[in-house]
C-alpha cells in the first residue's frame, strides 16, 4: 500500500482494513525517501547486481541514486 500525492489517509487507511479482512497479519512503513538518503549506494549496487543480470536495470538505478545527489 502506497500513501501516493494523488491519495489521501482515509484511503490509506480504508485499503488497510481490506488487507486485514484478506488475513494479512503485519504492517510495514517504511520511507524509503529517507532510506535512499542513508543507505551505502555502492553496497546497494552489490546487492543489485548479484540477483538482476540486466545491466540496464542497474544502469537506471544508478541514474536514480545520481539524482538523489547521495553518489
């Protein structure tokens, strides 16, 4: 579940209660803004490349992280 610009809480919070009704158990929230800004990219990039193969899917990753000015 994404709380995106377009949506507001009381969506957030209405698909919530229909994953609950669908059995899930645990909720996660995460900012991952902020984890892009803390995060080791070079380790990220480690970690990428030993499970994706396509060097484009690195390529655009690297590109956003560049963006982010945190390289």
């Amino acid at each position: 579940m994404v709380l995106d610009p377009g949506r507001n809480a009381h969506q957030a919070i209405k698909k919530a209660r229909q994953y609950i009704n669908e059995g899930y158990t645990w909720v996660v929230d995460i900012d991952l803004e902020k984890y892009f800004d803390t995060v080791n990219h070079h380790k990220l990039m480690s970690l990428i490349a030993r499970e994706v193969e396509d060097k484009r899917v690195w390529k655009l990753i690297r590109a956003y992280l560049n963006l982010r000015g945190n390289d």
